[in-house]
C-alpha cells in the first residue's frame, strides 16, 4: 500500500479507490469540488473524531466525474496518456478508501475488546464479533493488494508511453572522450564507454549468441508467399522459427499449412506431389490433407495418423500462417498499396541474416548516401541532420529532410513510400511534394537464428505500362538484389562480431530511434510488459477499460 500512495504522491497525483465501502463509511460533502471522508460505525460519532489526525491522508477528491470522454473510441497516444493518468487519479484514491475502510476496522476490533464493552456481552457474542471483522479485514487487506498492484501497473504503462511520445528519446548528440582534449591520440574502449554512462546515452545490449525465441514472438499471423507463387498443384515450403512448413492448395482451394516431415520415416514432403488437394509423400506415398490428416496409406491398412498444421489464410494477394500457441487474431494487417498505386513486382529471397538485423537495416535511411552509393542512393548530398519524426504514433512517420514515409507494423513488416522524379534522385523534402512515388512493403520472416526468408513487393503511382513490358520482373529483381548486396555485406559483417560479443547497438543516436523501438520490443525476454509495450507500440489505441469503469 505504501509504494501505492508514495508512487502516485511523487506524481502529484491523487490517489483513487472503491466506491464499495459504504456500510463501513458514508461521505459527506464539503466544498465545492471536494469530498471530506467521515467514518461512521454504528452510533459512535466519536470515530470521526479518532481520524481527524489523517484527515489530509483521505481528504482526497473523487476523480470518477472527470473521467475523459474518450469510451469506446481509437485513442491516439496523447488521449491514452490522459486516460492512463485518470486511472492512476482513481486508483489512487480508491486505495486510500481501502486504507480507511482497515483504519474503520481495526478501532471496531478495539471496541469489541473493551473491557467495559464486555461486561455487556457474552463470550459467544464477542468471538462471534470479532470472526466477523476477521473475515472483514482480511478482505480489507486483500483489496488493497489488488489496489497496489494496479496502481504499479498503470504507473509503467504511463510512463512508457510518456516515452513514446517523447521526440527526444534518443540524445541528439553523446559526448565521447573524442571530443574532449585528451592527452592520447585515441580514446580507449573503458573511456568510451565511461564517457556514455556519464552523459545518459541510452545504449542497449544486443550481443552474442542470437537467444531463444520468445513464444511471444510466435503469436502474430505472418505473411510466408505471395498468392501467385501458390498454385493448385504446386507447394512452397518454408522455415519458420526452425521448424519446417510447406504450403499447399486443398481440394476447396484454400492453402493449407503442414509440418513438411512425413509421419511415416520423416521424408520431407515438398520432395513429393501435390494430388487433388493432398501432398503426397515421394517415399511410400502417403497423402496428407491441409488440416495434417493423412488420408491415404498405399499398401497397408490406413492408420489414424495426423502431423502438425497451422492456421492458414488467404488476403490480399498473400498467404499467412500463425505460428503461435494462442488462438489465432481475428484479422489480419491491410498490406495493400495505397490507393493509385499499381503492383509491379513481388520477390522472395532467402537470405543468410537473423531478421532482426534486417529488420534494424530497413528501419535505417541514415545509411543510404553512404552505402547504396551505386544503386538507388547514389549522388545524394549528406545532410547535416537526419530525423525521424512520428507526430502520429511510435512506430510511424517520416524521415527529415528525406520524403520519405515509413511505418513498422510488428512484428516483422516495414512500409516506405519514397517520393521520386526520377530513378536514383529525390524530389522535395516530404512525400506530399512529390509528383510520383515508389511504394515498398519489406517482410522478415525468422526462418532460423541465421536465415531470414525476405518478401519483397514494389509499387509505383505512375508509367503503369511498365508493368505490361516482358522481362519487367527479372529487371526490377536484379534492382532489388543489387540494393540487397549493399546492405547484406555490412549486415554480415554485423552479424559475425554480433556472435563473437560484441554489442551492435552500443551508442545509438537521435536517428536510430525507429530501430531501437523495434529492438526494445523484440530483443528483450517475454514477459507480460513486454506484450504489452507491443500493443501500445502497434500504432493505434484500441478502446480500453479504464480501472474505474
């Protein structure tokens, strides 16, 4: 209880509570705007007078009339910090009513062990009195656990995403012993690093050996193949999180996906057919249905025989699975270009990276007049400055002074529309004053801790003949490749020293901050703060429940 009242007092907050107490208490109204709490028991008034030493502790005005009008609406992250400081208001004070409420009880339990209260009353009246307010205050108590914990609660939710949206997350500038005059040529590694602890540098810890994954990480639908590569007679198989799928069309023509080992000797299945809705194991030609059924044994009698399947849908031009333990979402992300724009291209590559170095690449437009150097960066100046701004939530907004827009949707999609005049040159210094414009969607499957499975889809709002030129596909391919090579030589090289120890996140700066979002959410150990960082992280504000609802 105490860390309840300090917490919310170091906030200047007041503190909220039940309204449930009221045949222990009644409330009587002083001035305007505030609520004086008097407690009654039975006829003796002089209780009053017994609390009026903490009066100040609950003189506490019930926040439940100010509460933000804000149910059943999308929140943006401003309104959901206003909700999230009313509840710590209520919470707050609902916990001081509980105190008074144990305060009321335990003087009760003094009164029934009054001697001259006891001339009065029988033994059996007095146990029977005193059993009563046992089971009383042991409520009382349990209430104001649960009060504590709530308030813990909502006090980090308030402050992360007082985080959010703070645009400085990031210093603009650390001070290293470079900048300081130093009586060496160079500084050495323990000064370096002295020196980012003493000027608060927010550095993260992402080293060594690539961890577990977390089963949080597992329960998000994720787009594995582009419709057109799944045909009625074909499959496609997968790794994801290192277990193997493969994907097929059943006899409805819905795609299906199963654990590409045969239940029979363990032969992987896509070495095999796909008949009338079945894949068919290549060994002894056992058939499989999409919900893992095995529907056909040739040459023996047909066992009940049933291998792992995830749930599989179908949206947009895309093929998704959920790997997760936890019952599927009931939606799936809109991927689509935006409106006027037309799909030229959709690519998939396997590619020998964690995802979330790729990730962390993607989100980066820092890099590019120094890496893309031959490919679509090339002959752009440096700016003194790069920021990425995100007036709408943590996870989208712009880069400054580049017009381009971008969007992370966890846990592994990136959106980017680029403004352009021309292949390789920038126009404007926002997408809105730009005439034409190239859209990306960028997906990262995990498919193992060194391998990510990349789906790339380009669209572009002008020259829609292009898309009807033969051998379009295989150029914008060999584009798409020569980007990735630039990227793929500097991300190997980060993955190898990664696995050795060292740390690639060591000294981020003001630029970084989309990045170092997502690394906050998806490095980091499951655990039910982390959940919810990446809800709160998602873009939108879902209607919540405040406490005091």
């Amino acid at each position: 209880m105490n860390a309840a009242v300090f917490s919310a007092s170091a906030l200047s907050l007041p503190i909220s509570f039940s309204k449930t107490r009221s045949s222990y208490l009644s409330r009587k109204k002083g001035v305007k705007g505030e609520f004086r709490v008097f407690a009654v028991f039975g006829d003796e008034s002089g209780l009053v007078e017994k609390k009026s030493q903490w009066r100040p502790l609950f003189d506490v005005e019930d926040p439940r009339s100010k509460a933000p009008p804000y149910k059943g609406k999308f929140l943006d992250v401003n309104q959901a910090i206003e909700v999230a400081r009313f509840d710590i208001q209520y919470l707050d004070w609902r916990a001081r009513q509980d105190l008074l409420t144990i305060m009321i009880l335990h003087d009760k339990v003094v009164d029934v062990l009054n001697p001259l209260a006891r001339e009065y009353k029988s033994i059996g009246t007095v146990k029977k009195e005193l059993a009563g307010l046992q089971e009383e205050l042991s409520k009382a108590h349990q209430q104001v656990h649960i009060s504590e914990a709530r308030v813990s609660t909502a006090l980090d939710k308030l402050a992360h995403m007082e985080e959010l949206v703070n645009d400085r997350l990031l210093p603009g500038r650390v001070v290293t012993e470079l900048d300081k005059p130093s009586s060496s040529a160079t500084a050495s590694a323990v000064d370096l690093d002295r020196e980012k602890t003493n000027t608060g540098a927010k550095s993260l810890n992402v080293s060594g050996p690539v961890p577990p994954y977390s089963p949080h990480l597992k329960n998000f639908w994720y787009p594995v193949a582009f419709t057109a590569d799944l045909k009625h007679d074909t499959m496609v198989p997968i790794e994801c999180f290192e277990q193997p799928w493969v994907i097929f069309r059943g006899e409805d023509g819905k795609p299906g996906c199963v654990r590409n080992t045969c239940a029979h000797r363990a032969c992987p299945l896509d070495l095999g057919t796909v008949n009338e809705g079945r894949i068919q194991c290549p060994y002894h030609g056992w058939e499989y249905s999409t919900d893992g059924e095995c529907k056909k044994m040739p040459s023996t009698k047909l066992l009940k025989v049933k291998i792992k399947s995830l749930p599989c849908l179908e949206q947009e031009g895309m093929i998704w699975i959920w790997p997760g333990d936890e019952p599927p979402a009931p939606t799936l992300p809109c991927l689509q270009p935006p409106s006027g724009f037309l799909i030229h291209a959709e690519l998939v590559m396997d590619l020998p990276v964690e995802h979330g170095l790729l990730l962390d690449n993607l989100l980066d437009l820092a890099h590019a007049p120094f890496t893309h150097t031959s490919t679509f960066a090339k002959g752009w100046s440096v700016p003194s400055l790069v920021k990425f701004l995100t007036p709408s939530s943590g996870l989208q907004g712009y880069w400054d002074p580049y017009p381009i827009d971008m969007e992370f949707k966890p846990p592994c999609i990136v959106l980017s529309t680029i403004g352009i005049s021309k292949p390789g040159k920038l126009e404007g210094k926002s997408t809105k004053q730009c005439a034409t414009h190239l859209h990306q969607l960028h997906v990262c499957l995990p498919s193992s801790k060194n391998k990510t499975r990349l789906l790339y889809r380009m669209s572009l709002d002008f020259a829609p003949i292009l898309k009807n030129l033969p051998f379009m596909e295989h150029l914008w391919r060999h584009f798409a490749e020569q980007v990735l090579n630039e990227d793929l030589r500097l991300v190997l090289g980060q993955q190898e020293r990664m696995l050795n120890g060292a740390n690639i996140w060591n000294l981020p700066v003001a630029y970084d901050k989309l990045g170092v979002r997502d690394v906050e959410v998806f490095a980091a150990p499951y655990s039910p703060a982390t959940s919810e960082k990446c809800r709160l992280l998602s873009g939108s504000f879902s209607p919540q429940k405040s406490f005091a609802e």
